[in-house]
C-alpha cells in the first residue's frame, strides 16, 4: 500500500554544522565477509544488556536475590549451570523457539534437487504448530519451558513467544522431570518513556503545496511505491504516482536565488518500490519461487527488471538535487530497499546498485551527489540537527509471522 507522511524539522541552533551522513555504519564492504560472525554473539550482546533491567525488575517483583548463598525465602537469582532440582529461582536468558514449520535451507534445496516448487515458505503465512517447543538459554546451556496454562492462569503461551527475545523467569525445575523449567511468573524488559521532541506548532494550517514552500523545512517518507513488471495493479494506482510527483514538484523552493531551508528539502523511499506481480496466485510456482532463497532462482527470469524501469521513469520526473540553496538546488532522495527490492535479502541490506537508474542518475548528475542516493536497510544520518534511523520495517514484520 502506497503511504506518504511529511513531517517538520525543528531547526536546532547550529545544526548545518551536525548534519551529516552516517552512510557507513551498516554498508558491508569485500573484506568484511566472515562466517565467523553468527546469531550466538548477537543472542550475547543482547542478554548483556538487558541482564542488569531485569535484575532490578525480579528484585522489585519478587524479592529476588543475587546472593546464591543467601539462606532466606526469597528465590535466587542463578544461571542454567547452577541450577538446583525442586528449588524455587530466577533465570534470566533468550528465548528459542524449534518450530516444526520454520523453513529449512537443506529442504529447499532437496525440493531443486527434485524439480519440485513445494518448499516450505509456499505452506502459508503462518509457521506455528501445536509442536512447537519453547526454550530458555544463557552463555551456558538451555532449559525447555513448561509453560503450564493453570499456573500462568492464561497470561503467557508458547504461541506468544518470539526466538531472539531476553526474559526472566520464575519457577522451578522439578526431580520428575530434569531439563524441563515450570515457569510460575514471567518479566520482559518493558519499553522505557521516551523524551518528547521539540517542536513549534505552525501558525499558519498548512493546507496547500504554496504553504510547504513558505515553512519547514520538511521531511517527506513515502513506501510501497509498488512498482510492478505488469503494469498498474489495483485501480487508481497510476493516477496516485502522478499526483504524488506533482506534489512533490511544488512542495519545494527550487529557486537558486533562495538558500533557506523550506518546503521539503528531503525524501526518504523507504522500501518496497517494486512488487511481486499479483496476477498469478499466492501458491503459483512464479510465487513460491520469489519466496525460496536467491540462488535457486537464478535461472529464472527476474520479472523486477521491468519494474525497476519504471521506477527509474518516476524518479527522473522529481526536481532532482542535492538541496539546501542556491549553489544545491533540488530535491535530495535517499532509496533504501525492503523486502521485495533487488538487493542483498539479509540485514543490513546494502544499497541498490546505481546501474538500475540510468534515467535518474543521468537527471540528478550522478549517482550518490545526495541527489539520488541509494541508502543501506536501516540507515542512519542527521538532519536539521536530528538523529534519524530509517528503515524499511522487516522486523516487526517477521516477528509478526
């Protein structure tokens, strides 16, 4: 779905000298490629940081101690090592979650072995099952979780649950049944307040693109531009791209006279701008196959080639420039790709090479001049004075599933 927000800057004090782009920070080069770097050290870093929250929760909920010696009835706060049978404690570790459905590598590439196209990803949007088991591991072992719907009365099940996430847990690991948690209460680590951003309220309603002109300056987001190698797909679709590029014609002071910072001075495209093509059915093999892993497709015609075309054909009807006055005119567009664009699939996903654009980078004046640029999923860079972390939004997606 096509969604569009612009939002104001408030301008700090000083800020043209802060902004600048933190383009590095999640760019892979050639000599950064390792397999030693695995989800384990990740899982670590995580548990590290959130460890201390959750030991100030379980002493304010429970009571619980971080003495292992302390002889009172208050549960003690021990590693999986440490455990001891039939006694009441706290552990602290991340969730693991062996799902029955998950999709497997070596499945896939048993069923392009075959010439079959059933891979697990084309079963459906849903991988949990009644098989599902749920584990809790630290820096030493694991323990299963016996989530017992009487004792947590309905407040937690395993179906809940998401691998990657630190909690803490209380219970007991019972002599009849060695390996397996009884979980009594639970704590996550909860979100913190966040600070308020500063802003000055506009006293004038913005209504009109000659009002954008006259204040901001502002930050334009758009995603789901959905850009299809068959055309228009749902109706209204095409006229929406016109009148949002019209928009963003006029919404900006383009004049080389001026060097103030008003109307947008920025867009952000963020993800998916091209889209699968919705013709064929959800189970087709065309659609099961975009869903399996990139090197089993890659005797397969891209059907993206067309839409990146297209998409090169918008972007070059955009006031194209870096932006930010006289000598800098012009719209200034940061590309990040998301799930359905033509990059790299895994986090952080790289930029989408320039050599798709030709239209656009020969109408901004080359690629990267912050005229068109493309950008990393997330990317990081300050404006107007403001730290701002873009991304194109897979993980809430994929904890979703």
């Amino acid at each position: 779905m096509l969604t569009f927000i612009a939002t104001r800057m408030t301008i700090l004090q000083n800020s043209h000298l802060m902004d600048h782009e933190d383009d590095q920070r999640f760019r892979i080069k050639s000599n950064m490629f390792s397999f030693h770097r695995q989800y384990t050290q990740i899982y670590a870093a995580r548990l590290a940081a959130c460890r201390p929250t959750l030991v100030f929760n379980c002493q304010k909920h429970w009571g619980a101690s971080t003495n292992e010696l302390h002889k009172t009835e208050e549960p003690p706060i021990l590693s999986l090592g440490d455990l001891v049978v039939d006694q009441r404690c706290v552990i602290i570790g991340t969730i693991y979650k062996e799902m029955k459905l998950k999709p497997s590598i070596l499945r896939e590439l048993a069923s392009s072995e075959t010439g079959s196209l059933t891979a697990d990803t084309g079963t459906g949007s849903c991988l949990l099952s009644q098989d599902d088991s749920s584990f809790l591991e630290d820096d030493v072992q694991r323990i299963m979780l016996n989530l017992d719907q009487k004792v947590l009365q309905g407040r937690l099940s395993g179906s809940r649950l998401a691998t990657g996430v630190v909690m803490a847990v209380l219970g007991h690991e019972p002599s009849s049944a060695r390996g397996v948690f009884i979980v009594e209460d639970f704590l996550f680590v909860e979100p913190q307040p966040e600070h308020p951003i500063k802003a000055h309220h506009l006293e004038v309603p913005v209504k009109t693109c000659v009002d954008f002109t006259n204040t901001g300056p502002w930050l334009a987001l758009v995603s789901g531009l959905g850009f299809s190698g068959t055309g228009p797909t749902r109706q209204g679709y095409v006229l929406a791209l016109q009148l949002l590029a019209d928009w963003l014609r006029c919404s900006g002071n383009w004049s080389y006279e001026s060097s103030d910072s008003v109307g947008v001075v920025r867009l952000l495209i963020l993800g998916d701008s091209i889209r699968l093509s919705m013709g064929s059915d959800a189970n087709a093999p065309a659609v099961r196959l975009s869903q399996q892993a990139r090197y089993l497709t890659r005797n397969v015609e891209a059907e993206s080639v067309t839409a990146m075309a297209r998409l090169d054909e918008w972007l070059a009807t955009l006031p194209l420039g870096p932006g930010g006055g006289a000598e800098n005119n012009g719209l200034s567009v940061d590309l990040i790709p998301g799930p359905t664009d033509p990059t790299s699939s895994l986090l952080p996903q790289q930029p989408i090479h320039s050599v798709a654009f030709p239209l656009s980078v020969a109408r901004s004046g080359g690629f990267g001049r912050r005229a068109l640029c493309g950008r990393t999923n997330p990317y990081s860079f300050t404006l107007e004075g403001r730290k701002i972390l873009a991304t194109a939004g897979q993980g809430p997606n994929d904890l979703l599933l």
